[in-house]
C-alpha cells in the first residue's frame, strides 16, 4: 500500500488580472435549491501556478455544497471507468467505494475518468482536495478559500489550489477536464443543478444516480475551449464514379480526428461515410497541421450531385461542421446539360500577410448570404469583430473584406468567417 502524506496548507490569493473562463449552470432550479448552481455560474483562472475557482451563486442561499470532480489525465484514474459511489459524510465530498443504503451513484461520460475531487462548503467554509485513487479517497489538501459559514447569501465563493494538486504543473498547453455537482449538505445528490452536459431536469432525489453524459475543459491560461481547427482549404474534385476531398489545416488543438458527412441534397440528411474512429487517415498528424485527402467511391454515379461536410471532432467530444462543398462526378466526356462547377465556400487568406495597419481578406461563397468576420487572438479569445453584412455569392465572385489592425498588438491572429452555419479560418499577423 502507498504511504499517502496528508499536507495542509493554505495560499494566498493569486493575483488578480488573470484572464478567466465562465461556464454556466444548466438552468435547473432544484427543490428548494433556488437555483443556487443551476442558474449561477463557475469561472475558472490560474496564473500558472494556482488555480481560482470563483462560484456565482443563483438567487437561492448557498447552504449547500458543491463537488468539482476532475479528469488531469493523471495517472491514478478511479479504478471504475464509467460510475463510483459516493461516500456518505455529511458534504460528500469526494468518492469512494463504500456501499451504504445511503449510496448515490455517479456515472461519467465515455473517454471521463475521475482522479481528483474538489469540494466546497460553505456549511465548513472550507475547500478540500481528494485523490480517487482507490476503494477510499484520500485527502491530500485545505486548500485556501474564503468561503463564508455565517452570510450564505454572499454572491461569490472562491476557492484556489496549486495545479499540483491535481497532478499537473500548470504549463502551457496543459488542460484538464470536469463536472460540477450541487449537493445537499444532508442527503447527498438531491438536485438536478450543475455544470457539465448530460444532468436534466427531474434527476430523481436519493437513494439514485447522477448521470453526466459529458464534460467541459478547461486550458492553461484562461480559455475554455481549444483554438479552432485552423482549415486552410477544403475542396472537392470530381473524377469518373468517384470525388477526391482535399483539406489542409495550419493546425490543431485538442483534436482527436476529422469525420466526412455525405448528402445528394444541400439541405438533406447528411450521413457519415467516413470517421477518424476507424480511419487511420483521418487521425491528426500533429498541431502544427497537414494535409488530407480522401477518396470517396462508395455508390458514388456519374452525373449526380453530391454534398460534403467536413466535421472535426475535439478530445472532449465536441464537434465543428465546415463548409458544405459539392462536386459532380464525370467520365470527363462533354458535360450533359445544366452541368457546372458549383461554387464553393472558400477562403483565399489574408494579404498582405503580415501587414500594418490594414490587410485584405478574400473568400467565395456558395451562395448570396449572412457573413461575419471575427478576429481571434492565439488563445482563442474573440478580440474584434471585423465585418457583419450581407454577401453576394455564386460562381466567379469574390468576397473581399478590409481587416483592420487599429487598437491591436503586434500578434498572430485568427480571422473566422461564419457563413449559414459554417465557418472557415485564416490565420495572419500584426506587425507595428
């Protein structure tokens, strides 16, 4: 058996100015909850060294608990890959293997393993860390807060732990991550609040289940979702009973792979004909980016029109749709009557690249349509929006949009451009 040590320590308040990520309870009121987590709220920010979490409580009185538990892809995962048992101390705090009639099981999302507990209370007005590292949790840590046990009505509570006690150093690019319970302080999961996918309305009281059916993420430096797949190009080329897809991207964070949707109508029913799951092809090939390249021959005929969606699937499960491209398959023979090249949804790229102050960016599209323009900055935070209007579309147009780079920094930056659901990404720099 390994020897845990258990520390108590407390720190103090990271500094503040530390870019933050929000994320948003899932609505639910509880009985007689109030909303306390369902309609409040989680920020989540480190300066490399300490994490701050900060909790916004809804209208209701936070005389109840709340559990953060936490994947850091450590090793140690909870030995059950899908459910544990919570234990039954007054907080519940962290999980366990103990059976009791009291019990209250929890089950995780596919690709989720619990190793790390985070509570607070503000019953104790304490916060603690715990390792699920076995049949028993350990508890490794106080961790500093300023949880109040005299004014539950308070609007925040924050609590704050070294990235090491959850197993990481808090270097860039690091993540980790989780889903949010609100307990009662005396029977345990009662309510249907928290934060995570997957906890609906009329979560049954116990003795149940909390059921997630997914996670949220959360990246060194202050932002909750990845950059976007960075898509230079996405085409399709016609060739005799078949279509050749082409994609390039300039890079890819949190990816675990690209998936290819087929329709014979633009607004039909797309259906998957290929997937990074059983494809070694469609697998990343590294962050810095790569070319793709896909055949499609599957029932594919000459003279028919086929509709392509190309959908990047990130490693906490959410997915991106791009463009949606079409080409018509031809033995190369003169073209039957209304055959055309349709027109794509494409982006050429910013020049002059790098540029100061004002640079150019030109895309197609495949139809007239709503277009906006965002800039992103490198840590995928929204710094401007460039142009939002109506575009003419159609085959032999060219969309060009002045990027302006007043009241920014010398940077790499993103432009995204957001087209009928569908955007497509140019990356450029600012130099002054």
């Amino acid at each position: 058996m390994i020897k845990m040590i258990m520390v108590l320590s407390l720190f103090i308040l990271p500094f503040t100015g530390m870019s933050q990520a929000v994320y948003n309870g899932n609505g639910n009121t509880g009985t007689g909850a109030g909303g306390v987590l369902g309609t409040g709220s989680l920020s989540i920010a480190d300066d490399g060294t300490t994490v701050t979490v900060t909790f916004t409580r809804g209208p209701g009185p936070f005389f109840n608990a709340v559990v953060i538990y936490v994947d850091s892809d450590n090793s140690g995962d909870f030995p059950n890959t899908s459910t544990f048992t919570d234990e039954t101390s007054g907080v519940r705090r962290a999980a366990s293997g103990l059976l009791t009639p009291n019990q209250a099981l929890v089950n995780f999302s596919p690709g989720f393993l619990a190793d790390y507990a985070i509570s607070f209370s503000a019953v104790e007005g304490l916060g603690q860390v715990y390792r699920l590292n076995g049949t028993f949790p350990t508890h490794l840590l106080t961790v500093g807060a300023n949880l109040s046990t005299t004014n539950p009505f308070e609007p925040v509570f924050t609590v704050y732990f070294p990235w090491t006690a959850i197993g990481l150093t808090g270097a860039g690019g690091e993540n980790f991550r989780f889903v949010v319970t609100l307990i009662d302080p005396l029977t345990g999961y009662r309510y249907d609040e928290a934060i995570g996918d997957g906890i609906g309305s009329g979560n049954p009281e116990i003795p149940s289940s909390v059921t997630y059916t997914g996670f949220r993420s959360y990246y060194q430096g202050g932002y909750d979702t990845p950059l976007p797949i960075e898509l230079l190009t996405w085409t399709a080329t016609p060739g005799d009973n078949k279509v050749t897809l082409n994609w390039e991207t300039a890079s890819e964070l949190n990816h675990a792979g690209f998936e290819i949707l087929r329709s014979t109508k633009k607004d039909g029913v797309f259906q998957t004909i290929a997937s990074y799951r059983n494809e070694e092809s469609l697998r990343p090939k590294g962050e810095t980016g790569a070319k793709y390249s896909l055949v499609d021959n599957r029932k594919v005929y000459n003279g028919l029109t086929y509709f392509y969606k190309l959908v990047d699937v990130a490693l906490d499960g959410n997915r991106t749709e791009h463009a949606v491209i079409s080409a018509i398959p031809t033995d190369g023979k003169p073209a039957q009557p209304g055959f055309e090249t349709p027109a794509e949804f494409k982006i050429m790229g910013m020049y002059p690249n790098p540029f100061n102050p004002n640079g150019n960016l030109e895309f197609t599209l495949p139809d007239k349509g709503f277009v906006s323009v965002s800039l992103y900055n490198v840590i995928g935070q929204k710094v401007a929006t460039a142009f939002e209007g109506v575009l003419d579309g159609g085959k032999n147009h060219t969309n060009r949009i002045e990027i302006s780079g007043n009241g920014l920094p010398s940077g790499v930056y993103l432009a995204v451009v957001n087209f009928s659901g569908q955007h497509l990404t140019s990356k450029f720099t600012l130099l002054k």
